[in-house]
C-alpha cells in the first residue's frame, strides 16, 4: 500500500510516498514559492532533481508533484493509480478531532470551521486537500491533526483562567500542537527506556521553528506548552511564546500598531530573531555568539532557560520522570542548547555525558550510565506517523 503524505504550508508543500507494507521511504520532496513562481526539489532515491516549475496555486502544485512521481526519469511509480491513499497533515482539529480520520465532506466542513481558530495554518492545509481531491478523484484522503494527541489533556491543563463563558461561546483553551512529533518520539522513548509505553513518564521536547514541550505520562499527553495558537509556550524561532497579555495593548498604543500588527511582530518578529536581531536559525545564533554577540548570547540563554523550566513544571505534573526527550531541527543537532537545558536538571536526576552528547542526527541516550533520568536525542518523523494514520483509518 503506497501512502502519499502531504503537508501544505501557505505557500509551500512537502510531500512524502511511502509504501506502508515496508513502511519505506519511496520518494521525497518539496514545492517552495507557490503563488510567486514555483520551484521543485524531489529526492529519489536514483536521481535528485530541482528545477522552476510554475506554480500559480496549489492545484497546479500538486499536479507537479503526480507528474514527477510518475516522470521516467526521476518518477518511482509508472502510474497514478499505484498511489492508494493521501494522508495530510492538519493543525488544528479544534475539541472536534482526537483522532485521525477519512476525510468526508462532514470532516471537510469541521476543519474549515476550525479555521477561525487557526487561520494561518488550517486554510492552507484545506487548500491542500481540496486540491487532491481534484486531481485524484477517487483516492481515500485521511487527516492527521497536530492536536489530536493533545485530546487527552484534563480541563485543568486545558482551561485558561478567564471567564468561562469565552471557553462555552468561542471554545478558548489550551489546545497545543506538533502532536505527531510528541507521539513518535515517546512512543521510541519507552521503547528505549525497556519500559511498557503506559508506565514511562517522558517530556519530551520539540525544538524547531516552532517548538513545544509535552508532558507525556503513561502515554497520554497530559500537558504541552502550546495553546490556543502555536504561538505560547517557549520562545522559538521568530515567535515570543509566553508574555504578559497587556503588552499588546501597551505596545498598540505606544507605537500607533493594530492588534493584527503586534500579532504579528510576536508571530515574525520575535523569539530568536526579535531578541538577537542576528537571525532566528540557531547555527547562525551560534557563531555570533561565539564571535562575542552579546544579544545573540542572550537569545540562547533565554530559549535555553524556558525550556528547562517547562520540563521541571511537567516533571511536578506527572509527579517524576523517566526521560526528557529531544527532536526536531534544533533538538536533534544542537549539543550546546541539550547540554545547557540539561544542565538546569540535575536536580531531578539527569546527568549526561559530554562526550555523547556531541553526536547528532542519530536516536541516542546521552546520558551517564547511571543517571536515574535519561536525556534522549530522537530524530522525529511526523510523515511516518501520519501515513500510519492514514492506513490505520483506512483499516478501519
Ligand atoms: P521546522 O520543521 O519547524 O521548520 P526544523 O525542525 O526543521 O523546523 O528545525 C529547523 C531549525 O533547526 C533551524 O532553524 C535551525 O535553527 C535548527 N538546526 C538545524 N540543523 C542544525 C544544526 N546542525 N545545529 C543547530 N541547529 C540546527
């Protein structure tokens, strides 16, 4: 059973074949400036190819996509029909969705009424699939939602502290994301630990662009840093994460700025970016503050500090902890920020060793031998978990 994943950004699409009776990687790539011009970079296992492709919209995007899986040069199917299903990554499934399902004109209907809550990122996800739906008429499509794994969450982790009434008319809560992510390392991690997934306590820390921390106690997320939006939480790339509200309001009137502008000044404009003013990628972070950057310095001791403290939170929350878990972009590559946030946790048990923790890109426990809380690197792979789903909801 060949599974076409397919992650649709606002102007972008990565795409994903995977044949899940291997669950092999077939096929990989990406479409990048759809809407401005259109550029395509597929990785096949014979032949890697890029090239200008125009991309006008995201339909035209995906017809790029059936045309270079099929192409005799650079393709790995001879036909269309050998792809048997699309699984496709939604962010938000608002209080609707707590698990990954067939995509109807019902479930269609309730992730566009999501898109109030999520308006950055569930209209594009939807253009995506309507999309599909187009080209390949026919092919079962399944959604797997961001906040899913997060539907376990008790309403004391969930509930804001504001009137209630907000929670009942417009659903205001903690909904969190990077669910796939959160789910597939933890589930690695008990495997790690020797532990049944339904006794390990494990944190575990998604360190992207956009990153989160969940609690995840005997395979249930209990707790994550993320909210109403992707925006609260840790500090990230271009984002502020966690500030006091009336700073909107103070900043709004002090430099003449609608909400939507300060909105977006602490979506863009902030985080790495807004403290260090050197760039939100932590490589670059890192060579200028090894080039004496004060303000880059400072940005990397902030991310590193908040990240630590969400971890100490949720280890009160789960009342101990087996493992802290680190993935994505930054977790699973950055020694200087695992060590750093680790090195807040000694009090809980975590001692790692210094000389492991140099390695990279690779599943690996980097703790000293007898530490009694593991630090665990994992390289992520939402794809496979969402092709998972998708043959899973397929099934049945
Ligand atoms: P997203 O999927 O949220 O866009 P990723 O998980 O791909 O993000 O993470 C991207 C970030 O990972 C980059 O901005 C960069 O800061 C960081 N990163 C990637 N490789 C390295 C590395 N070798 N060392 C340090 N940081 C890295």
């Amino acid at each position: 059973m060949n599974v076409l994943v397919i992650n649709c950004g606002s102007s972008s699409l990565k795409y994903q074949l995977l044949d899940m009776n291997s669950e092999k990687l077939l096929v990989k790539g990406l479409c990048e400036r759809i809407g401005i011009d259109g550029f395509l970079k597929h990785s096949a296992p014979s032949k890697n190819y890029e090239a200008n492709v125009p991309m006008p919209d995201h339909e035209a995007a995906v017809k790029v996509v059936m045309d270079a899986l099929i192409d005799k040069d650079h393709g790995v199917l001879t036909s269309m029909s050998e792809i048997h299903a699309i699984g496709h990554r939604v962010v938000h499934g608002g209080e609707r969705f707590s698990d990954s399902v067939v995509i109807t004109d019902e479930v269609e209907q309730a992730i566009e009424d999501c898109c109030d809550i999520a308006p950055l990122h569930n209209p594009p996800n939807l253009i995506g699939i309507r999309a599909c739906k187009k080209i390949m008429p026919g092919v079962p499509q399944v959604g797997v939602f961001d906040t899913a794994f997060h539907a376990t969450m008790p309403e004391k982790a969930y509930l804001y502290a504001i009137p209630y009434e907000l929670y009942e008319k417009y659903k205001i809560r903690k909904y969190g994301f990077h669910g796939t992510s959160h789910k597939y390392v933890s589930t690695l991690a008990a495997e790690m630990l020797g532990k049944p997934y339904d006794q390990a306590k494990v944190v575990t820390c998604h360190l992207g662009n956009g990153a989160s921390v969940c609690a995840v106690d005997k395979g249930r997320s209990i707790d994550t840093s993320m909210g109403f939006t992707p925006l609260e939480g840790l500090a990230m790339g271009t984002r502020s994460g966690d500030i006091d509200p009336a700073v909107i309001p103070f900043v709004m009137q002090k430099e003449d700025m609608t909400a939507q502008q300060v909105l977006d000044v602490l979506n863009k404009k902030s985080g790495m970016m807004g403290i260090s003013c050197v760039s939100s990628d932590f490589r670059d972070l890192a060579t200028a503050a090894e080039q004496g950057n004060k303000r880059a310095e400072a940005s990397l001791e902030v991310f590193c500090y908040r990240v630590a403290q969400y971890v100490g939170s949720y280890a009160a929350s789960m009342n101990g902890l087996d493992a802290v878990v680190f993935t994505a972009g930054i977790g699973e590559n950055d020694s200087y920020v695992r060590e750093k946030v680790c090195s807040y946790l000694g009090f809980l048990g975590l001692e790692i060793d210094t000389e492991k923790n140099k390695q990279r890109g690779q599943a690996m426990d980097f703790s000293k031998p007898d530490a009694k809380v593991r630090a665990l690197a994992i390289p992520t792979n939402e794809e496979l978990v969402i092709a998972r789903d998708t043959k899973m909801a397929l099934k049945g």
